[in-house]
C-alpha cells in the first residue's frame, strides 16, 4: 500500500500526463501482437509501443530487445 506522500509524488511525477488507451492505439497494437507473432505475454508491451508511435513519442525503455522486434518491421518507434 502507498502512503499518501508517496501516492502524491507518483502523481507529481507523471504530472497528470497519464495517456488513454483509445480504439486507433488498440488497433495498432493489435497490428504490432499480430505482426510479432502473437508472442505470450507481448500484449502490454504492444500497448505501451502502439501509444507511444500513436502519440509520436520516444519510449524510454530497458527491454529494448522486445522493442527493436517492432521496430524492425517498419512501425514508427523510437527507442531511447
């Protein structure tokens, strides 16, 4: 459980800056699980990439070996 204090600097960190998961970004995520191989346990990392070339932006990650799989077939993504 997060104290308070702690549960207000998360939202200070994100800075009310949290993105919707809209029908174009399932979409397109459906598209990225499809095109991967429909890989166990993609799902949220197809989410998370499909917001991200969505919304034109730089996805800041550690697991870069997942990402670069997307990246390879053509889609927009770009890997920090």
């Amino acid at each position: 459980h997060l104290t308070p204090e702690e549960r207000q600097d998360i939202w200070d960190f994100l800075e009310g800056r949290i993105l919707p998961l809209d029908f174009a970004i399932a979409e397109l995520a459906a598209e990225i699980f499809n095109k991967t191989g429909r890989k166990k346990g993609s799902k949220p990392d197809c989410i998370i990439a499909a917001t991200a070339i969505h919304h034109k932006a730089k996805l800041l990650t550690w697991n870069k070996v997942d990402f670069k799989s997307m990246k390879k077939l053509g889609f927009a993504l770009e890997l920090e």
